[in-house]
C-alpha cells in the first residue's frame, strides 16, 4: 500500500470515526475493505499523528476522546 493509498484510508477511517460509525474492529475492517490487522496499523499510525482513540463499548464504535481533524495536502502560503 503505498501512501497515497494509506491516506486515502486514514481519512475515510477519520469520517466513520467522527460519525461513530466503525461497528467492531471486524465490521470496522470490513467497511474499509481492508483485514483487521491492516485496520489495527492504520489505528497505530493514527495514534502517532496525535489522534486520542478509544473503542467504546457503549456506542460499539471507535470514538475520538478528544476532537480532532485530519489533514493531508499542500496548503498555498
């Protein structure tokens, strides 16, 4: 995968996540089209770009602990 794709991946993990959306780490994975282990790195890599994440029983959802935004790109100075 290389990182155009992973970041691709990393938003729309951040879209579901924001909704609280995921469902378990199964159907989390399934929903991306990805295999759970690839869904735990995406989660690691999350985590080392500052992203607070929990899973909640409560909600059945991955959740933000604190509010967060993602971005990628190129931003015109």
């Amino acid at each position: 995968m290389n990182f155009i794709q992973r970041t691709a991946l990393l938003e729309r993990m951040h879209h579901l996540i924001r909704l609280n959306a995921t469902g378990s780490p199964k159907q989390f994975a399934h929903t991306m089209g990805i295999s759970e282990s690839s869904l735990y790195e995406l989660l690691k890599i999350a985590k080392e770009l500052g992203a607070d994440i929990e899973f909640c029983n409560t909600r059945d959802s991955y959740i933000y602990k604190l509010p967060v935004e993602l971005q990628f790109g190129y931003t015109l100075i």
